[in-house]
C-alpha cells in the first residue's frame, strides 16, 4: 500500500507553506494572530511585504471596526515547509 502511495505523488509538485505571526497590542495585552499561506511557488521579498501589508491592514480594520486601536509589534513571515 505504502508502494502505491509513493507513486501516486511522482510528479506532483508539493504547495509551499508560509506561516504569518503578526503580534499586537490590544490595550494592554500582546496576542499573536497567526495565517497560513500557501503558494505553488517561493515568495519574493516584494511578495512577502505585500503580504504583510495587506494582512496588517485587513487585522487592524478589523479591529478598529470594534472601536479598538491596534498597535503592531511585529510581522514575521516564515517559510514551514
């Protein structure tokens, strides 16, 4: 069985996973909220910033959408597999 599932992958090109940890304050706590990115091929650097952009603001609007400001400590995006 094993054999037959090896076989089935050849020539199957594997998804690239990204892991996003962006760490804020709310008020007087730090919270990492973490996203999953996956992607056929390598980011490149402008892709990852336009990606830390993008999930940065689409976090804070939705917390200012609660009425809450949000302070951004760090976006780290990191290759997982």
């Amino acid at each position: 069985m094993a054999k037959e599932y090896g076989e089935n992958w050849e020539g199957v090109e594997l998804m690239i996973e990204y892991l996003q940890e962006l760490r804020v304050r709310d008020g007087n706590q730090v919270k990492i909220i973490n996203s999953h990115i996956f992607k056929e091929k390598y980011m490149t650097d402008d892709e990852i910033e336009e990606k830390k952009i993008q999930f940065s603001k689409k976090i804070r609007g939705i917390y200012s959408s609660d009425g809450k400001n949000l302070e951004i400590i760090d976006n780290i995006i990191t290759e997982v597999r």
